[in-house]
C-alpha cells in the first residue's frame, strides 16, 4: 500500500549557527513555512485571544488590552519539588501575569519544562511552556504538547533551542527536526485543524469528534541586528504562522529596540501581535560585560557597562538603570514586558510592584496578578 506524504513538509532546519542565548531565534528559513490557516487580511488577534480566554488567564488579559508581565523560572537540576515550589511561592507568585518555565536553557540539564509547568499549576500559577527543537523530533515534541494539554498547561513558547556544544552534555546528538518558526505552524495546526503534522485528526476514535488544543503561542524575537526591517519581516513569518504574542531578548540598546519597532509597525505587527520586550535587571558591571562579549545577539551599550563600574552600589545601580529602560520602553505600543530574573529572583517581587507603578502611570491597564485554576487532579506532584 503506498504511503501518503503528509501534509506537513518534511523540512531538515538543521541547527544552523550554534547560539547561547535565551529565548534563541531561528536562523532565516531556508525550506518554505509550513501551510497554516492565516488570518483573514487586517484583522487583529484579538479575536483569537477572545476565545482563547476561557482556557487560558494569559490570554484572557491580552485580549481585554491589559499590560502583562511574565517572568523566567529555571527549573532544578535535581528531582526535588521543595525548593522549586518555595521559589514560586517566594518570587513570582502574585508578581507576574504568568511564569516562562525554560526547556533546558543554554543546553543545560535541568528538570523538564513540561514537569515544572505542572508544579507551577499545583501553586496556582499560570505556566508558559517553553518547547525546543534541539533534543525533540516533531514525534516527541507533539508527544510531549499533548500530554501538556491534558494536565492544563495552556500557553506554550515555540524555540529553536541553544545549540548542545555550549551546554553540559557538547557529545550530546541535536535533533532540530524543526526550528522555532516551523515548530509554530505545527502548534498552530493542531489548534486550528485539530491535526497533528502528520494530518491525522487528533480524535480518540474514528467517530469521535476532533479535539482542538486551544493554547495561547509565543515565538521569541531578538530586536537587535544590522537589518531591522528583516527582522520585521522574520517576525511577520511566526505571525502567519499562528504565534499570538513574541518575548524579546533583554534590550539594553535602546536606539536598537527603536529601529526594530519602527520596522515592526511599519508592517502592521503592533496590532497583529502582542509584542513583550524582554528586561534583564543587572547586578553589575561584570554581568553586562559578560553579556555583550558572549550572548549571540545582545547589544548592550559601553556607557551602561561605566556606570555600573563607577557607581558605589552596582547592584542598586541597576535597579534604576532598569526602571529607566522600562520607563522608556512604556512609549511603545507594547503589550507587557517579560522579566528575566536571572541569578537574582530576589528582586522579582520589587520590580513586579515598580512595573505596576510606571506602567500605572504611563496610562496602562495592570490589574493585581491572579492565581491559575489547577487543573483536576489537584495534586500533580505529590513528592
């Protein structure tokens, strides 16, 4: 009997040149996007995020046009729950709309995004699953998004995934049978289409009717390069892919985030999809140095890295340097930030309150963050 090739292009991205940083872009697609049904011309996605908003509280306060913030939570290298929920509780829960559970950032073993994402509902705090392409084949991945979805896990981010010769495992075999842009169309499907890439309905029985998985879609989007209206146009590509919101690596170059959205509403993008720079509080002169010698990407201006050095109190320093670039990046038409706290959730309470207050007065909508329903059973994690 012969076979039927699937609907879905069997594409090979390869990882492409090797990246540190995270969320990671895709390098420009080679292979064609894969087919998604595309939005009818000039219609905003508002109206998605309005029926997504039964399932997930993410997108229900997009759609209502309120600020969001979200924030980074690495799961444990270990499989101990304790700490990972006293950090939850401690940090984030109460400060932010929704937390990003990273997938093995910078190729670094840790515990699964998918088992952390399950903690975070237990807690009662809404989780974004962060999915790559680096260590899964489109089998695994769907795998992996449809057991997420029975347990409740309704907002997923679409990555290419930090190439494994930077993490902890360099012998490790990368798979990257997608990339990030490729990843979003076949999420999309099975939301859309009820299907997964192979086209098959996603249906318990032949009878039975198809199930879509209803989820909010995030891509990543890296504001900084020589060519803005290319990145524009990248980012347009994840649109029509089925992405209803992008999160920005953390902008330090503020000029540089200016061309990007220039080139972004150029195109329409700013009322097509939810744009969330990404803000990186720094404790001190050594941690930007660090960051603009080795994050692929990352532009962080000479003058920020002297004024870190020359102040008395670095890391008080770069509390204001960071109100500073949110107040800057409130002039645009953004839909939230997302934080990365990283080496230093301390803060994540601090600034989650100072955001509502700029972001008060510049005039935005920012209710008091809320706790996520946890889905049935109510203890996913009983260790």
């Amino acid at each position: 009997m012969p076979s039927r090739p699937p609907p879905f292009p069997v594409t090979t991205a390869g990882p492409g040149p090797p990246r540190n940083s995270q969320p990671v872009e895709a390098t420009p697609l080679l292979a064609p996007v894969p087919p998604a049904p595309r939005r009818p011309k000039g219609s905003p996605t508002l109206e998605r995020l309005t029926d997504l908003a039964a399932e997930s509280t993410l997108a229900r306060k997009m759609a209502a046009g309120q600020f969001v913030v979200t924030m980074e939570l690495v799961p444990p290298r270990t499989p101990e729950l304790a700490g990972l929920r006293t950090r939850i509780e401690k940090y984030f829960l109460g400060h932010c709309d929704a937390l990003n559970i990273t997938d093995c950032a910078s190729a670094l073993l840790r515990m699964s995004s998918l088992g952390a994402s399950l903690a975070c509902l237990e807690m009662g705090a809404e989780p974004v699953m962060q999915i790559t392409c680096r260590d899964r084949n489109r089998i695994a991945i769907q795998s992996e998004l449809i057991t997420a979805y029975a347990f409740g896990v309704r907002n997923i981010l679409c990555l290419t995934g930090d190439h494994v010769i930077f993490g902890d495992h360099p012998m490790a075999k990368p798979v990257f049978d997608l990339d990030s842009t490729n990843l979003i169309a076949m999420v999309s499907q099975m939301r859309s289409a009820a299907k997964f890439a192979s086209g098959e309905e996603i249906k318990a029985t032949p009878k039975s009717a198809p199930i879509a998985l209803n989820w909010l879609i995030g891509g990543a989007a890296n504001p900084m390069g020589n060519d803005p209206r290319h990145l524009a146009m990248h980012m347009n590509k994840k649109m029509r892919a089925g992405a209803d919101f992008l999160q920005t690596q953390p902008v330090y170059d503020l000029a540089g985030f200016d061309r990007w959205m220039k080139a972004m509403i150029d195109l329409g993008l700013h009322e097509k999809i939810k744009i969330l720079p990404g803000v990186l509080p720094p404790k001190s002169a050594k941690g930007l140095g660090f960051m603009k010698d080795n994050v692929p990407g990352m532009r962080v201006p000479d003058e920020l890295i002297r004024r870190l050095e020359g102040a008395q109190d670095p890391a008080e320093e770069g509390k204001k340097l960071t109100l500073e670039i949110i107040e800057a990046l409130l002039n645009y038409p953004i839909a939230g930030l997302h934080v990365y706290p990283v080496y230093w959730e301390a803060l994540m309470p601090e600034l989650g309150a100072a955001i509502r207050d700029l972001a008060a007065k510049a005039g935005r909508a920012l209710p008091e963050p809320e706790t996520a329903t946890p889905p049935e059973p109510a203890a996913l994690c009983p260790n």
